[in-house]
C-alpha cells in the first residue's frame, strides 16, 4: 500500500509540473502569435481557448 501512495504522489507532483510547463508553452506561443500580428481572437481560436484567455 504504501508503494501505492508513494507512487500516486510521485504522478501528482509530475502533473503540477507539467501544467506549469504547460502554461509557460502557451503563454510563450500567445506571445509569438501576437507578434506576428494576429489577433487576440485569432491568438486565443489557434490556442483553443476564449480571446479574453488569450
């Protein structure tokens, strides 16, 4: 049992870190986008995410 707790929390703490980098890759893609000239509507329809997110 406690290989099982160890490992759950072990996935977890991954998790967190890949939805930290996961944000830091969109937020770093919205930037780009912008920069090229792109709309916060088209930024946040290419992110699949509303343009108030974006």
């Amino acid at each position: 049992m406690q290989a099982h707790l160890a490992a759950a929390a072990a996935l977890r703490d991954e998790a967190a870190h890949a939805r930290t980098r996961a944000a830091e890759e969109s937020r770093a893609a919205a930037r780009a986008l912008r920069s090229r000239g792109l709309t916060v509507r088209e930024v946040g329809a290419a992110l699949g995410i509303s343009h108030q997110r974006a």
